[in-house]
C-alpha cells in the first residue's frame, strides 16, 4: 500500500491501515518526504523534441539523450563488476520541476543550433503522441 500524505485524512487512513495490520506478520514501512517524479507527459515531449532534433541533424535520439545528460545533469562514477565508470546521471528520477528545468536547456541548446523546438498545447497529443 502506498500513501501521499498530503492532508488529514489521508494521513488517517494510512494510520488506519497500519493499525489493522496482522501482528505476527513483518512489514517494512517507510516514510519520506514525497517528491514526484517527472510526468509522462514531460517525458513524451522530451522524445517528441528529440526527433525534432533528428531530422534537423541526423543524430539518434538515444544518443541525443546520453549528451543532454552529460551536458546538463553532468556525470558520476560507479563500480560495475570491479571496474570504475563514469557515466551520464540519469533523468528517470528528477522532480517534475527538476525536469521542467531540464526541458528548457534542451530547448536552449536546440535553440542554439537553429532548431526551434515545438509546443504541442493538446493534451490528448502529448499524453498519447496522436494529434
């Protein structure tokens, strides 16, 4: 069970259902202060404006990807299987703000090489990519 507690009932209901757990059983629960993550929508625009760029200048939208992180969100390093990397940070779990913030630098950059990037402002296309 998963709860945002973003008000007074919510917040009792999920004291609710913790009480009427079982006794002997074990749970895990976890509480953390709530940030969402990037919306579908954001995450479709993104790729919508990565094939933009694509036909602009022919690059792959998977690699396009790869140099936004690296140039915006930068890079880290991890120990896979005993050897050091160092590899783009990832997009997958920045707030909707942080990728809001991403978006505008893709577009500035896009913006930089002539490439104006478009705003689809139907609901219906950026949720399902159909216009």
């Amino acid at each position: 069970m998963f709860f945002i507690l973003k008000n007074e009932t919510i917040r009792q209901n999920a004291a609710l259902f913790v009480k009427g757990l079982e006794a002997n059983g074990y749970y895990c629960v976890e509480i953390k202060e709530y940030k969402p993550n990037r919306s579908l929508a954001q995450n479709r625009l993104l790729w919508s404006w990565y094939n933009v760029i694509k036909k602009e200048t022919g690059n792959d939208p998977e690699d396009l990807h790869e140099e936004m992180k690296v140039r915006i969100l930068g890079v880290e390093e991890k120990e896979r299987a005993g050897v050091k990397l160092i590899v783009p940070k990832g997009s997958r779990w920045l707030s909707t703000k942080e990728f809001t913030m991403f978006l505008e630098a893709v577009e500035m950059l896009a913006n930089q090489l002539g490439i104006i990037l478009p705003y689809p402002t139907d609901y219906d296309f950026i949720m399902t990519g159909r216009k």
